[in-house]
C-alpha cells in the first residue's frame, strides 16, 4: 500500500513486534516511521504523570524499540510522550505529517481517542491487537473490507483505488448489499484494479458475516469504511483493523439522482439524469454542471440541457460514476460519486430490445431467450431506475436500462403519453441500429404493431423461439442522406421537376390546372371539406373531369370531412358522390362509442395526383381560407375568423416521384375498401431528386425523424414554417441547433387572426386564442435563446379595411429547409399529433434551387412581419405567464 508517512503508537514495555510488523506489511514503502512510547497502565486518553529516559527500563526499552525500528524504516525516530489528549495526539499527527497511525497492541482504552483523532486529522488508523503478532510476516494477500451505508462505500472505493493492487483478494461486505450486476461498474469508475468479490449472503448482517469470515478462512487485513470503536472493542479478531480516513465528499443534497445508463450514438455518449421520487414521474434535474469519473479521476463535466448530459464517445471508459458539481469543490471525486452507470456501446451479438415495464411474466419468457444480447429501455421516467433494475434482476435479467429520452435526444418530453410507448421503442432500435447497434427485435406492449424497419417485431413469448439471423456488420448514419435513409425507410427518387410555393393562388391555380389537365385518373384526398366558394369551385372542375371520360377517386377523412362518421353527411362529399364517374371514399369512419384511437388516429394527409405524372401535396384542405389569396378577400373587423386567409405551403412535383405518390394513394384508397388500381409510371421531368416520407399514425414516426434529421444536420441555417405547438422533441433540436451556431428562423401565425391587439370573431375564436399562446408558449424559450421568431404580418392590403391596422393571420403551412440544400413540405405539423398519432405526408427535396427559393420566400415574409424582441420586458411578462403551457398537452395525453 501507498501509506509513506507513519506514526506508532504504543506502551512503554510492549513487545513492539506486532505493531512494527503491522508497519512493515502496511505502509510497504514508508519513507518515514515515528515511534512514540508513553507510560504502562495510562490510557491515552488521560493525562498523567511523564516518563523519563532516564530510567534505565524506559532506555533499555527504547533501545531495543530503536533497533527493531530501523529494520522497518532505516533511521526510525523513536521517542516517549505524556499521557496524550486528543489535541495533543493531533499535534503530535501534524508534527509527523503521518498519513497512517499504527497503534496497539495496548491499551484498548485508546480507542475511542483514536477514533477522535481519525475524525480530526483524517488519517487512516490501524489498530494491532495483541493476537495479530504474526501480522506482516508474509505478503498482504486477503482483504476483508465492510461498509455500512454510501458514504462508507465511497470511503472503501477511494481507499481501493488509492491502496489496492492486483495481486490482493478483496472481500467487500457491505448494507445495502451490493449486487454482482452493480459491483463490476462501480469498479471501473473508481479505477479499482484489485479483484473484489461479494461476502454478505442474503439477510445476513454485515458483522455477523465479518465474524463468520474471519473464522472460515485466514484474512490479512479487516477495512472499516469508519473507525467503529464499539465494533473494535468487542471484536475477537486475529487481523488487525485498519479505519479509513473519512473522504473528502460533496455534502447530501436533497433528492438523490435517477440515472439510466449512458448510451454511446455515433460521436456521443448520451445520459439521463432526473431526480429520484419516490411517487409519479422521476423530474429531470435542474440544468446543471455535472462531473463524471472514471478510472477513480474525474475524467470530464457537462452541463445538463433538460436533463440530458452528453460526452464524447472517444472517452475509452465502460462504466462512469457521475456526481454534482455545485458544493463539490475539493471533493474526492470517488467519494462523491452519487450513482454509477454503465456505458452502452455497439457490440456483434444480435440485440433485442424490450420494454422495462413489461409484467413480471414477460420479463421472464424475454429471459429466456438465448443467442441474443438483451438490453431494457425505460419509456417513460414512472418509478426509478433502480426499482427498474431490482425488477430486472428479479425476472432473472441483466440490469442495463437505456433510456428512451436519451436516446432520442428528447428532453423532458412531458407532452408525450402512453400510448406512443411502442413506436418510440421502434423509434429507439432504429436509432440505435443508425449508431451502428445490431438490433435484431424489439418486444413491446399494446395494442398497435409498430413497423418493422430492419428489425422484428417480437412478442415475450415468441422471443424463445425466434431463430435471427447473424447481424450484418452495421454502418453509422452520419449525414442527412444516410439518417433519413435510416430513419424513414423513404427512397431518393431522381429526375423530377418540383416547385414549392407560400401562395395560396398559385396553389389554386395548380389544383384546378392538374384537375382540368388530367386525361386518364384524377385523385384527390383531403383532411376536410368545406361546401364553400372554393369547394364548389373544385366540385364543378371534378364533374367536368369526370364528364370527360377520367377517373376520378376522391378519398376523405370520415371524421374531420364530416362524411360516414355519426351519420353526418357532407353536402359537397355527397353530391360529389352522386356524380357519374366520381368515386368518393371516406376513411376510419366511426359509427360508435369512440376510442380515443378513433378519434385521433385520423388520416391528415392532402393529395392530389393526375394521370400519376403530376402531383400536388401539401397542407391545404378544400376550403375557402386555404385557397384564396389575401388580396382577394374584402377584410374588416367584424369578418369572421374562418374567411381571412391563411399562409399555407405545398409543393408541384412532376416525374417519377409523383407515380410514387399516386402508390400512397392507392395504398390509402384500398384501406378505405377502393378497388386497386394500376400506377402510371411516367419518365424523367427533371433534374430534382426527392423523397415521399409517408407516417402511419401509431406504427411509426417517419415524418417527425425527417424534419428531426434536417434539424439535426444543419450547419448554418434551419427556417421553419408553422403555426401548431412544437413537439418538445422538435423543439429541443432546435435548440440544440441556436446552441451549436445555426441562424434559426421561425415564421408562425395567430390560430385565431387578430387585427390589431384584437382576435377576429366567430365561431370557436376563445378557444383559439389560447391555443394561440400555446403554440407562442413553445417558441418564446428559442426567441430567448437567439432565434428570429417572426409573427407573420399582413399589411395594406387594397380593399381592406384601414381601420384593421396589422392582421396576423393564421399559419397552417408544415415546412423546414436547411442550408439551402433540402426543403420538406407536407401535411404533418410538427406537433404531437402530427408527430405519433395521424398519418402524414412529407415531401422532403434534395435540391439547392428548390430550397434557396424557398428561404428566399420566406425571408420575404418575414422582412415584413413582427420579429419577437427577447429584450421586451412586456414579451418577457406574457412569456413567464404562459410557461407552464410548455407542459401541454402532457397531462392530459393518454
């Protein structure tokens, strides 16, 4: 051992034998070594009458003490003191700057000084009782430490790193019990090299099993994480007692730390830290600096976003202890570990993830499944990791958890609920399979399949009988190409011509020109259906369609068309079905008690496809408000909400990529009981190469890891088009994005249209006024963090009432571009339910031209609309009040 400075203690006329030999086989390499005798039958703790040198027995003692000294340290210091107090035994610590004090073989009354000094000085105490004479005479092989409590762990953990070597055997009986799963962890992030073996059975109290040790077999040395004198006064124990020095440690803080294990992706290793509870969800903790160890060294810190703390992956450690570094300072970074996790990196073994909260039976078929790596993902922060892991190793499975938050980079992802636990699961082996993982099945529960991308779909009990096939070395998805490639499944298709507009007449102008254009089929799907202006206008442009001899299909959401769902009848819908030649389809129409399924998991997406040549998609519905340009509609304050138009966006895509979107359809039409229908496939229009991301609401979240791969991949700019909450995943990118250097640019609208400080009446306005500042609630904290947040302005518009001064109108484009080099556009919005739960449509365009003139587009808008000033203090005022919106619609998502 380390120890180099040491003080003896003893009585005058002891046999100093036993305690020079404790010397020797302890501080093997001490540079010093103090010999300090005082009076027989005086115990150290009282003061007494001095001794004399002069006394021919106390210099013939010292003599003979000199000599055998100096076979233990050459020029040994050997001297007599008075009965010691405490504070003269400190000084007399100081004086010697002893960094380990060898005491006995008596008197047993020193102990409790002893015990004062170790408090005091913080040296380690070594006490030699009168039977350990043979201590010392051959090499110190068996250790038998004990620790009662986390504090007396950490103590023994940096005793072990400082002190320990290879070649000793150490037995650690400790309360709480360690678990075998725990140890080889905690092991590595102290840097502990010596073997160490677990010695408390089940139920059996540490010191009792000390004793039962000590008798079963030959031990060298008894560590005690503190100087129990009690312990020591009435232990029987050959061995002497070493008491460690109490570590320097952070103090306690109020509520212990809930971590999952750290998960390496890609350049990364990514943890999740919240904070324990005992009821409900575990909080991520406040945004804070944390420190991680490894190897016993404090090896890098990170500050907390949400809770999430990332580490470069090249940090060579496959265990980290972590620890808070506000109040630590001057802490032995062992002994302020709070937790230790595990590093989760890519092996060659196939993998199989599965849902920590599945019931007690199924952890135990999953348990049962050989040939395979088996790896839980905690889906939401219910109950702490460490019950999570105790009802692991109950099913008799191994104790590594991920977390689902952590992987996916979510944040504090209170908006989402229960319900999406299966999809994320798929969402977290897709990710982990892009990070070079080689994921093989996922075993979730619930009632909805997740798709299979790459990966099986397994239920517990299947797991035992499913034979995989050797993963194929897998490659890390590093670029945009790659990523969505990866995480939606959607090819690149090449040789399209493809505009995208933020014009509501020019969409009109390409919606009845593909419908009067069409020669052969004519399909059209939409969300809703308004018998307005515009929707008669496209009745009558498909009648006359279909007058001439095309196609024409037309598929609608029962539910949001007011079509087959409750018995309602669309009027447009129905007279659209009347005419000859016209087909007219609804989806998911519900006729009972709704689930919430049926009432959410609704088909969002708009479509339109003639001949299978030419293709529009977007955001619009067939309604007045989607249609018609703002200079086209006379505007005063008493119009209602619903006739101001909107800022909507979509795309015109002809070329192969339009046939791949007409099969989206047609897999559409047939869920909805349509006949099959065969696929143009037209030739080459262009030069542009594109992506059609289709999300089935539930099984996947294709178009949510699309925008999130743009985001993620953005090196100089992102401009966001949209006017529904964030998804705090989104969200959180985004910030990551400001954070990284990104020049963020966000234009969003009012749900309910305001002129001036005013909403527009009619139906409904209350209620989306507060959506309004739900949907600001999600953009005010990137505003803050140095985003240009614009809300969209319209001004002076001819024929408009002066009186209205500035309209903000509602935005309901679904839009992202990045860097000038790739531009999506469809009819997800980047919220929650666009995210999970409807199934959506993306088209996502690789193509410098395509997305520079759609950054341009929006710059335009924006150079005339209200950029946010994070500086107001009366934005600062609405922002603090309308915070905790951030959290909706969490609590109330199933």
């Amino acid at each position: 051992m380390t120890y180099r400075r040491v003080l003896l203690l003893t009585e005058i006329g002891a046999d100093p034998v036993a305690a020079l030999a404790a010397a020797r086989g302890i501080a093997t390499g001490a540079e010093r070594l103090v010999v300090a005798g005082c009076p027989r039958r005086r115990p150290f703790a009282r003061r007494g009458a001095a001794a004399s040198d002069r006394d021919p027995g106390v210099r013939a003692w010292l003599d003979v003490v000199g000599r055998a000294a100096s076979d233990v340290v050459p020029g040994a210091e050997v001297g007599i003191v008075a009965d010691l107090e405490a504070e003269e035994l400190e000084a007399l610590v100081e004086s010697s700057r002893a960094d380990l004090v060898v005491a006995g073989p008596r008197p047993a009354a020193a102990i409790g000084t002893l015990a004062e000094l170790r408090r005091r000085c913080g040296v380690a105490v070594l006490w030699v009782p009168q039977s350990a004479a043979a201590f010392g005479a051959g090499p110190l092989i068996d250790l038998l430490c004990v620790a009662v409590g986390r504090r007396e762990r950490a103590t023994l953990a940096a005793f072990l790193r400082d002190h320990g070597d290879p070649a000793l055997n150490v037995t650690v009986l400790s309360l709480p019990p360690l678990s075998p799963h725990e140890l080889s962890p905690g092991l590595g992030a102290a840097g502990i090299r010596a073997p160490v073996a677990l010695g408390v059975p089940p139920g059996v109290p540490p010191w009792r099993a000390l004793d039962d040790a000590i008798r079963e077999r030959a031990i060298d040395l008894v560590v005690l994480g503190r100087f129990a004198a009690p312990v020591i006064r009435s232990g029987r124990w050959p061995a002497p007692v070493l008491g460690l020095p109490p570590a320097s440690a952070a103090p306690p803080s109020a509520r212990p730390l809930d971590v999952a294990d750290a998960v390496e992706l890609g350049d990364v290793v990514r943890v999740r830290v919240g904070a324990a509870s005992a009821v409900g969800r575990t909080p991520a903790i406040p945004d804070q600096e944390l420190a991680f160890v490894s190897g016993g060294r404090r090896v890098a810190t990170a500050t907390t976003r949400d809770g999430e703390a990332e580490l470069p992956s090249a940090l060579a450690a496959d265990a980290l202890g972590l620890f808070r570094v506000a109040n630590s300072e001057g802490a032995d970074p062992v002994a302020a570990i709070e937790r230790v996790v595990a590093v989760i990196r890519p092996g060659s073994r196939p993998l199989v993830l599965y849902d920590a909260d599945l019931p007690d039976p199924d952890l135990r078929a999953v348990a049962a499944a050989r040939g395979v790596d088996l790896l839980a993902v905690r889906l939401r922060p219910v109950g702490s990791c460490r019950r999570v892991r105790a009802r692991l190793r109950h099913a008799g499975l191994g104790p590594r958890v991920a977390d689902a938050s952590a992987v996916l980079a979510e944040g504090d992802a209170g908006d989402v609920g229960s319900a999406l636990d299966a999809v994320r699961l798929a969402r977290v082996a897709m990710r982990m399979r892009a990070a070079g993982y080689p994921v093989v099945a996922i075993v979730h529960q619930g009632s909805v399949r997740p798709s299979e991308r790459g990966f099986a779909v397994a239920g517990p009990s299947d797991l035992a009988a499913c034979a995989f096939d050797p993963p194929r070395p897998s490659r890390r998805s590093a670029s945009l190409a790659e990523r969505l490639d990866a995480m939606t499944g959607a090819p690149l298709i090449a040789g399209n011509a493809i505009e995208v507009e933020l014009d509501n007449r020019t969409a009109r102008g390409w919606l009845l020109g593909a419908i009067e254009g069409a020669q052969r089929t004519l399909h059209l799907q939409t969300y809703m259906a308004a018998d307005d202006d515009l929707g008669r206008e496209v009745e009558a442009a498909l009648g006359g369609a279909a007058a001439r001899g095309v196609a024409v299909r037309v598929l609608a959401d029962s539910l949001h068309a007011l079509h087959g769902s409750f018995g309602l009848v669309n009027p447009l819908l129905a007279r659209l079905s009347a005419a000859p030649g016209v087909e007219v389809r609804v989806a998911r129409p519900v006729t009972g008690l709704p689930s919430v399924e049926d009432l959410k998991q609704r088909d969002h997406r708009k479509l339109v496809v003639a001949d299978g040549r030419v293709a529009l998609l977007g955001g619009r519905n067939l309604a007045h408000e989607y249609y018609r340009a703002f200079d086209e509609v006379e505007v005063a304050p008493t119009t209602p909400w619903r006739e101001v138009p909107w800022l909507d966006a979509g795309a015109r895509v002809e070329g192969p990529a339009a046939a791949a979107l007409d099969r989206v359809f047609r897999e559409a039409w047939t869920a909805a009981g349509g006949a099959a229908f065969e696929a143009a496939e037209p030739p080459n229009a262009g030069a542009i190469a594109a992506r059609a991301v289709v999300h089935h609401g539930l099984r996947d979240a294709a178009t949510l890891e699309a925008y999130l791969a743009i985001v993620d991949t953005a090196r100089s700019t992102v401009d966001v088009v949209t006017g529904f909450p964030l998804v705090l995943e989104i969200r959180n990118a985004l910030m990551r994005a400001v954070r990284r250097g990104v020049r963020l640019r966000l234009l969003f609208g009012h749900v309910a249209p305001t002129h001036g400080d005013e909403p527009f009446q009619g139906e409904w306005a209350a209620a989306r006024a507060a959506a309004t500042w739900l949907v600001h609630s999600r953009i005010d904290a990137l505003a803050a963090a140095g985003a240009e947040a614009y809300e969209l302005a319209i001004r002076d518009v001819p024929g408009w009432d002066p009186a209205l001064g500035v309209v903000h109108p509602h935005v309901h484009a679904k839009a992202v571009s990045a860097d000038g080099r790739v531009c999506a556009v469809g009819s997800a919005n980047l919220d929650l339910t666009g995210s999970y739960w409807e199934t959506e449509l993306l088209l996502v365009v690789e193509d410098e031209g395509v997305a520079r003139a759609f950054e341009e587009r929006v710059g335009a808008l924006a150079s005339r609309s209200v950029r946010v000033d994070a500086g107001d203090p009366e934005w600062q005022r609405i922002a603090r009040r309308r915070e905790w919106m951030r959290r909706w619609p969490g609590g109330l998502s199933p």
